[in-house]
C-alpha cells in the first residue's frame, strides 16, 4: 500500500462510520437540537440565554458559496490556531456562523480567555480537513474527517496526529451558506 493511501483509506472508513452512527439518529439530534439545548447556550456575551429568532441574530461574515464550502471553511478554521490566536479564532469562527455554532465559539472564547493552561504550554493545533460529505439520507447534516496535530511543551509535546469526525449542520443565510451546528464526535 502506498504511503499516502493508509491515511486515505482510515479517513474513508472513519467516513462511513460516522455516516453510519449519523443515520442511527445522530443527525436529528444535530438538526433539531432540544429546547433545552438551545435554552443553555448563550447566543453572546450580555444577552439573555437561548437562541434568537433568525431574523434578530447577526448575518455571518463572508457566507460561503455552498454547504459544503461552509462545512469546509469553518472545520479549517477550528482546527488551525496556537494559544496565541484561538481567541480570536475563536471570535472569527463565531462571526462566520450562526445559530448554536455561533454561541457555541462565542462561548468557547469567553473560556479560553480564562485559561491559563493553554499559554503555559504553548499549546497549538493544525490539520487539514480530509473529507466532508452529507451524511446518508440527510439534506442539511454534513459528516467532516480532519487530520490534525496537537503540539506544545510539557504534557502537548510529541502527541501523535489523529483523525477526528464533527458533524455539521449548514444553512442559507443572506449572500450564502454559513454553518449553524458543529458536533465533534471523535
């Protein structure tokens, strides 16, 4: 087997399982979070909980021109950051989506601004985003394989690359498509 063709070959299988758990009634817990679930997110920093009515929650930076670029485009950028950026990495993601995705990384920031452990070890992560697909049966439910690296010192020195599954939810919004969910799995 090629070099090349093992990692292929992992990221296909780990493809058709997660299509494979998705079509098992993940994807309709992606597409069609709880009341309760949405209640707990904070939609932005001073708001009341829960999830604005779309026509009150900001439009996304920069819409992509199809789901699948949606999908793409903010998986690369939730893999690729040092402990220098991820806050503002974490704010760019949050501008580009909408719905739970965008609480979600509005969330994640406020928690990162807090912690000190990630500046302490210098702590980094890239990858690249190996496949997205729509999962089997779904029109909106979108499985996405990337290959990704944790580094730093101490105990994130010398981690081994891993494959991870997220699944994602897209949406059209004005000018485009934008993510609306982001679930990883694995």
């Amino acid at each position: 087997m090629r070099k090349g063709s093992r990692g292929l070959a992992l990221a296909c299988v780990m493809l058709t399982a997660a299509m494979l758990l998705a079509g098992c009634g993940l994807a309709r817990t992606i597409s069609q979070p709880s009341e309760q679930q949405t209640a707990q997110i904070p939609t932005s920093p001073g708001e009341r909980e829960g999830t604005a009515p779309a026509e009150q929650q900001p439009r996304p930076v920069s819409p992509a021109s199809s789901p699948r670029e949606a999908v793409e485009r903010f998986a690369d950028g939730y893999i690729n950051w040092s402990y220098a950026t991820l806050a503002a990495d974490q704010q760019r993601l949050a501008e580009s989506a909408v719905g739970e995705a965008r609480a979600s990384e509005l969330q994640a920031r406020q928690q990162t601004e807090r912690d000190t452990a990630l500046t302490r070890g210098r702590v980094f992560n890239s990858g690249t985003v190996v496949a997205a697909s729509l999962v089997n049966g779904s029109r909106d439910v979108w499985a996405c394989v990337t290959k990704e690296q944790t580094g730093g010192q101490g105990e994130y020195a010398a981690l081994a690359a891993a494959y991870h599954v997220a699944f994602a939810t897209a949406q059209r919004v004005p000018g485009g498509w934008a993510v609306s969910a982001w679930r990883p799995e694995l």
